[in-house]
C-alpha cells in the first residue's frame, strides 16, 4: 500500500495506492476520508486499488472549486495520472470501477455524467441520485449555521453517531470513537463547502440509465439515504447488483465489514467478466 499525491491547481491531493490488475477506486463520504475504506482492502488485493481523500478530507488540501462536479474531475486526473504510466497509452483514460460511499456516490454520479467512457461500471453505497428534497436541504443550511458557530468537530460528534445503528453502537463501541479521532481536527470551511455542493446537486437518475452494471449497496437501518429510494432508483441501469445489509446503517464497510466485502467481490468479478 503506497500513500501517493498528486498536485491539482496547486493543491495536494493524496491518496493510497495497491496491487496490479482491473483498477477499483473507492472514494469516500461527507466527514470521512479514505480509511472508512480499510476493512476491504486486504481482500480487493487482485485489484488495482486507488483510495483518494477528497480535497478538504484526510490529507488533501482544498480546492478553489468545492462543487461535487469540480471534485469529479479531480479524480479524472488523479485517475489519469495513476494509470497512463502503467496500463494505458498516452491519452487513453482507461476503464475504472468507481464505488462512492454517500457523497462519494454523488460525485461518482457526477463523475458516470461525464466520463462515463472511463468506466467499467459504478456503484452507490449508501447513495441516492435524487436530489435533495426541500426539507433536506433546510437540515443542511442549519448544520452550515451550526458549524460556523461552533466549527467542525462540534458538528461530526453530534452527527457521527447517526451514522451507526443501535446494534453496532452497542457491539463495537470503538468504531465511533475511531471515527471521532480520525475527524477531530476536520476543517468547518470544508464541510460548509460538502453541505453546499450537496444543496446544489442536481438530479441525476439520467446517469443511471446506463448499460454498465450498477452496484447498490442499501443500509436496512440508514437514516441518511433512505433505503426506500436507495431501492427505488436501483431499478433504472439495464443490470444492478443489489445488495441490502440487514444490520447497518449509514457504515456498512465498517458495520458490517465482511458481508460488504464478499458482495464487492461478486460485484467486481461480474464486472470484470460482463464487460
Ligand atoms: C455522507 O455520508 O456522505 C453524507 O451524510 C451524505 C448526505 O448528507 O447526503
């Protein structure tokens, strides 16, 4: 595992790099970076692994342009740079595998919107392409308020908790105190930023009307993406893998760790024989 970075626009932007073979990038979610990742890394290691922080997470720097289409195309170059030296010739993308966790799944949306010819096919983990709907957006301009009252890591500890279910905050208490570790020193400019770009999202069903398979990964007891709609927008790509964890909520990389696990690998392994 090699952590790497690449400079876009002048800001650092880092990420973890592992393995040879189909290229699989897993970007993470809002108040994370990419080590919400690590439960699976072990076992993707016939893949190519590419794990980015998200500028303004983990160990990448902020960009001019917080919105999620700007952060799309910062994994367009980061993907570029990664694989034109090994596998590629000069100024051919490739073909990835993106699976975006929440609003990483958005920016994969955004990402599927433009370079759909640079991927293999996509997945929503605890995401949705519909947009926000008024109620949720007026939730967010008052975390926005909140957080520039109180900063950051006032606002996660009051989330976070949300995030996990009963049952996993009963059983592994040491993964939301993890999680409040590795967020402690997050920056409120780049969550205001998350919160904005998730307000201006639009809808992007459109995106899902594809023919590359589609991964779906539903939270039974996520109270952030509904698994109603998690379910609902499942039936639009030509083929889905659909994948409802029974005992997680917004975490199921780390709430349910192994059952996450096995269906990526059916998923990819389909993929990589599909197509
Ligand atoms: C995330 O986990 O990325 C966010 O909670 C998504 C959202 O708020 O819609």
């Amino acid at each position: 595992m090699e952590q790497k970075e690449i400079r876009y626009k002048g800001s650092r932007i880092s990420y973890l790099s592992r393995g040879e073979g189909q290229p699989v990038i897993l970007v993470h979610g809002f108040g994370e970076d990419g080590t919400v990742w690590r439960s699976q890394l072990d076992a993707l290691k016939d893949y190519h692994l590419i794990v980015p922080d998200l500028p303004g997470s983990g160990k990448s720097e902020m960009i001019g342009d917080m919105s999620l289409e700007a952060m799309a195309d910062v994994l367009e170059a980061l993907i570029r740079h990664e694989l034109a030296t090994i596998y590629f010739k000069e100024g051919d993308p490739g073909s990835v595998v993106m699976i975006g966790h929440s609003m990483g799944g958005y920016i994969t949306l955004a990402f599927a919107e433009k370079y759909h010819h640079m991927l293999r096919g996509f997945g929503l983990f605890h995401s949705t392409a519909y947009a926000d709907n008024e109620e949720k957006k007026q939730t967010r301009r008052k975390g926005i308020d909140f957080i520039r009252q109180h900063g950051g890591f006032e606002f996660l500890k009051s989330m976070v908790p949300n995030l996990y279910c009963d049952t996993t905050r009963a059983a592994m208490p040491q993964l939301l105190q993890e999680h409040l570790v590795a967020v402690s020193n997050f920056s409120g400019e780049a969550l205001v930023n998350y919160y904005e770009a998730m307000i201006a999202r639009p809808d992007r069903t459109a995106a899902l009307k594809t023919w590359l398979p589609v991964f779906f990964m539903i939270g039974k007891k996520d109270t952030v993406v509904s698994p109603d709609d998690a379910i609902r927008q499942s039936h639009i790509p030509q083929s889905s893998y659909i994948h409802i964890l029974e005992r997680s909520a917004h975490m199921g990389m780390l709430e349910e760790p192994e059952e996450t696990t096995r269906h990526l690998l059916k998923y990819l392994e389909y993929v990589v024989n599909a197509t």
